[in-house]
C-alpha cells in the first residue's frame, strides 16, 4: 500500500537496474529472473530476484567476490548517476560486510593472513556477573582482519564502478524502463545488455 514519491521511485529504479547489470555482467553472477520497483515486504522498496542455474553446495572466493559486486552494485548506480546516496543499500551493505568478514576469518580466502580461522568471542548467555567476551587474536591482528574486509569491499566497489560506468547507457535505458513498466524479466534485460555488448564492438571496430 506504500506509494514512493516520483524521486524515491528514480533512486529505487537505477539502484535496481544497478543491482541487475553488475549480476547480468560478472562472471560468476547467476541469471537475473525478474527486476522490480514495487515494494516488497517491511523494508525492501524493490527487488533483484537472481535464480541459480543448478544446485551449489561451494562456492569459490571469486563467485564470492562477484557476489559482493552485484550487493554494491545498487550503491554505486546511485552514486554514478545522482552524485549523492540513500538509505536503500543498508542492507545491501550489511549483506556485504557479513560475506566479506566471513571470507577472512572463517573459509581462510585472505592471503595476507593465511590458512587460519579467527573465532568469533562467544558470549555468556544468562549468566549474571559473566565476564566480557573476549577475542581469541590480539587487537593487531583484529586490525589486519578489518583491514582485509575493508580490501574485499573496495575491490567489489571498484568492480562494479567499473561495470556500470562501461554501460552507463543501458544502466540508464533500464532505469527509466523500470520507471514506466516498474517490472521486467530476465530476459528483457539480457537483450539490453546483448545490445549495450554489440553497440560497444561496432564502435571498437569503426572508431
């Protein structure tokens, strides 16, 4: 029953179609099934719905980080076109934060810290007078922890800048799409971004 003024609608448009493209384009993205700007649920203002090909039971740190790109991809959108942010990626970047701090400190896919897990301190549960949970590293170390989640998040920040400034003009076709039709399938963007693809080689090979 929410209704978005005609701003709010913009900014979910082109931070979706953000979201979309950086999926459509990473290597390890799964196939967008549906792009919308309708509210959904409590919090979401509009949605992404991504739809793996096959059952996955792994995943490797660069379909990870590809999956960090397409979390941030919503952000950047905003911050290319609008030169300012919103409140809408919170949860795309507490989504984010949680998969770049698991890299590190539990599956071991940072290589400046090596081959080892760091536990999370544990707190007592209803235990009056308990001490304060305790980290089982030193602070020098939870600095290097931080400093390598900071790297996961810059480097998929960077990535998706990238992939959306090399296809600005799809990015903003889908944007004011999303604004007429406020759903599109999967498959209607592909053709987008296939076009966006063929336009980009002609004018490699006629400059």
């Amino acid at each position: 029953t929410r209704v978005m003024n005609a701003k709010e609608k913009e900014i979910v448009a082109f931070h979706e179609s953000g979201h979309a493209i950086v999926a459509e384009t990473v290597v390890h993205g799964d196939p967008v099934h549906k792009v919308s700007i309708i509210p959904r649920g409590v919090a979401a203002l509009g949605y992404t719905q991504q739809r793996p090909t096959e059952d996955r039971y792994l995943m490797t740190r660069a379909e990870l980080q590809d999956r960090l790109a397409v979390l941030l991809g919503g952000r950047v959108a905003e911050e290319l076109v609008f030169q300012d942010i919103s409140t809408g990626a919170q949860n795309d970047l507490q989504r984010a934060t949680d998969i770049a701090r698991a890299m590190v400190t539990e599956y071991g896919m940072s290589d400046a810290l090596g081959l080892v897990t760091f536990e999370r301190a544990r707190q007592p549960l209803f235990i009056p007078g308990a001490a304060a949970p305790r980290n089982t590293y030193s602070e020098e170390k939870a600095a290097q922890i931080d400093g390598e989640i900071d790297r996961f998040i810059h480097e998929a920040h960077q990535s998706a800048l990238t992939i959306l400034g090399q296809r600005r003009t799809v990015l903003d076709a889908l944007a004011h799409l999303l604004m007429e039709k406020e759903s599109i399938e999967g498959d209607e963007l592909r053709q987008m971004v296939s076009a966006d693809e063929r336009q980009a080689d002609h004018e490699i090979v006629n400059p």
